[in-house]
C-alpha cells in the first residue's frame, strides 16, 4: 500500500515538472518568436528606408502617371 501511494507521489510530481517545463517552453518560444518578428521588423523598415526589394535590387516608387519617352 505504501509501495502504491510513493508510486502515485512520484508520478504526480513528474507531471507537475512535465507540465512547468512546458509553460516555460512556450514562454521562450514566444519570446523568441516575437524577438524574430521585431528583427525581422527592423529590417525591413530599413531596406524600405533605402528602396531595396527584398531581391536586392534597388527600385524607385512613382505616384500618378509615368510618362515614356519614345526614341
């Protein structure tokens, strides 16, 4: 009976520890996630603030119509 309640005891407190390990694995991944996302964030306001395209490639915004000139 003893041998029984010490089982029940040690699982209980096993899935206690289970149960914290997994709050705090979720706390750090979204921390983590969040602190990728402001990164992320941060880059491209940057490449927006000097026109790059996520290729690289500089490019231009035009507003209204853009007039070609025909050779």
């Amino acid at each position: 009976m003893e041998r029984a309640k010490e089982i029940a005891a040690t699982r209980r407190a096993i899935l206690e520890a289970q149960e914290e390990l997994r709050s705090e694995s979720l706390q750090f991944t979204k921390k983590q996630r969040e602190k990728n996302r402001q990164e992320i964030m941060r880059q491209i306001e940057y490449s927006r603030s000097r026109n790059i395209s996520h290729k690289g490639e500089r490019y231009s915004l035009t507003y209204g119509y853009v007039l070609e000139l025909r050779p």
